[in-house]
C-alpha cells in the first residue's frame, strides 16, 4: 500500500500557480528524492502532502496519506496524521524548535503526548532518543536550541521528528545549511535511522549528488510541474529532460573539477 498518494496536486497563491498538475506515489518502505531548482515548488509539494501550506496557499487535487484525504481536510483530522504517521524535517532547525525549550523537554513532548510515556520511562525515551542521534551527553538535553551547533541542532529536530515513530518522515534538504563536513555526518545519520526503523522517506534536495545517495528513485520538478521520474540510476545515466541532463552535466563536471584537484570521491553516476 502507498504511505503517499499525491495526484493531480496544484497549489495556487492569489496571483499565480507555484505546482501544477504534480503527481506521485510513495509506496510504504520506499525512499523518492524530490530535485529541482530553487523555487520550483519542492517544498511547497511536501508542505501539502503535511496538509502544512502557509496562508494564502491553496492546494487542489488529492493527497492521501495512509490512506486519508488531506486536501480540504480539517486541521484537528490532519494533526492525527502527524507524528504517527508522517513528520518533517525542514532546512533551518530553529524553525522546527522552540527558542525558549530545553531540548529534552522538546524531544520529551511528542514521547509524552504520542507514546504516552512518564516519569522514568520518559526521561531514559529522551535520553535514548539523544543517543540515537549521535547526542549522548546529558548536557544536551539541558541546553537550550541556540547554546548547540547547527548540527547538533538539526540531530535535535531529527530526533524531535522521530520521537513519535512516524512511518513517514520527509526531509526538507536537511543539510543545506550546514557546512560540508556536518552534512555528511547528518546524512549518514538519516540513512542508517530510515533503514533501521524500515521508515518510508521523501527527501527533497536541490543537490543531485545527496539526492541520489539517499533514495532509489526520483522525481525532477521545474518551474512547479514534474519533468521527470525514474530510478535514481536510471535518470542519472540517460536523463531525459534537458533540465536534468543540465543538473547531471554540472555535477559530473563538480565531480572532474573535484578530481583534479585530487579531493575526488568518485562520480555520482
Ligand atoms: N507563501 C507563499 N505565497 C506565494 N508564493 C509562494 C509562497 N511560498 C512559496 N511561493 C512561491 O512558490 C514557488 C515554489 O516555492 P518552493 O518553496 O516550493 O520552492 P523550492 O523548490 O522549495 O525552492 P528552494 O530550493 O529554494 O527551497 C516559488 O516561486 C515561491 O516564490
Ligand atoms: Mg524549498
């Protein structure tokens, strides 16, 4: 059965369409990684799918997630599906925290409220859940989101994310705004969470390379409407559309220029 099922998806603003006609399935137990351009409509695909669209937004079509209609659906139905269900992760981690909360509290909530842990037991889920995340000084709990790192911090929001168990976790380019060396721990990090809990994955990166690590197929988008879906493999060796031939020509010559100056690690394809 489909986690995801997103057919004929339009969001529209006042003045324009920023996704038109997008289509998808995300089979439970797959990865799909969501590529494209700056502004061409990755984020707010994934927003919808959370039934999360900032106002002003419209979403049209259908989404199902597990099962359940959430275009047009209200909130209160809506907030059962997250956390169980499906949860994201976002760029900036401060926008996924509270600035004012000890991060154990944070990681504590979604414990309490979803798997209805106390005392004891919640305090050993929190520090178990920091310790999953490559956190396991208890100091970290204590701090609050801006005494830790930007990679501390986005371990933080994965393990917030997380805490409820969802079957679905969306990452939205995860790692873009953390420096190279970071965002290869975070990374590593995120494959081997989405492997050991069997978790459904749509990751969504404007960076052909982390994409094509973290999933096994893709979908490309442009200027709001999908232009390509395929194997990861697939697309990377015989793009069809210009735009992704365009996207697999600059990271192969980012790959040669790496090569030369002797910091190569191979190709992505
Ligand atoms: N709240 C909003 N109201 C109106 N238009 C918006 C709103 N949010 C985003 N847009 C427009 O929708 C388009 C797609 O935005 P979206 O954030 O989905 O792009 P993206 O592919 O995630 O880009 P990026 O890689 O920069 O994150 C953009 O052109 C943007 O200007
Ligand atoms: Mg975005």
């Amino acid at each position: 059965m489909s986690i995801l099922e997103v057919s004929g998806l339009s969001v529209r603003s006042a003045t324009s369409t920023p996704v038109r006609d997008v289509s998808f399935t995300l089979p439970a137990g797959e990865r799909l990684g969501i590529i494209g351009e700056s502004g061409s409509g990755k984020s707010l695909t994934s927003l919808a799918a959370m039934g999360l669209l900032p106002d002003g937004l419209t979403a049209s079509g259908s989404i199902r997630l597990d099962g359940q209609e959430v275009v047009g659906a209200a909130d209160a139905s809506l907030r059962k599906l997250r956390g169980p269900v499906a949860q994201i992760v976002f760029q900036e981690p401060l926008t996924a925290l509270d600035p004012l909360m000890r991060v154990g509290r944070q990681i504590a909530e979604p414990l309490r409220r979803h798997l209805r842990l106390r005392g004891r037991a919640l305090a050993d889920a929190v520090a178990a859940a920091l310790a999953e995340v490559a956190l396991p000084d208890p100091r970290v709990a204590r701090a609050f989101p801006h005494e830790l790192s930007g990679g501390q911090r986005q371990r933080v929001a994965i393990a917030v994310a997380l805490a409820a168990q969802p079957r679905l976790l969306i990452a939205d380019e995860p790692t873009t705004a953390l420096d190279v060396t970071v965002q290869d721990g975070v990374l590593t990090l995120l494959e081997r969470l989405v492997r050991e809990r069997g978790m459904t994955l749509l990751f969504i990166s404007h960076d052909l390379a982390v994409v094509a690590r973290m999933v096994q197929r893709i979908i490309v988008m442009r200027d709001g409407v999908v232009v390509e879906e395929g194997e990861v493999l697939g697309v990377l060796r015989e793009p069809q559309h210009p735009y992704t031939a365009s996207l697999v020509a600059s990271a192969r010559a980012l790959d040669a220029a790496l090569d030369a100056a002797g910091h190569g690690e191979g190709g992505t394809a």
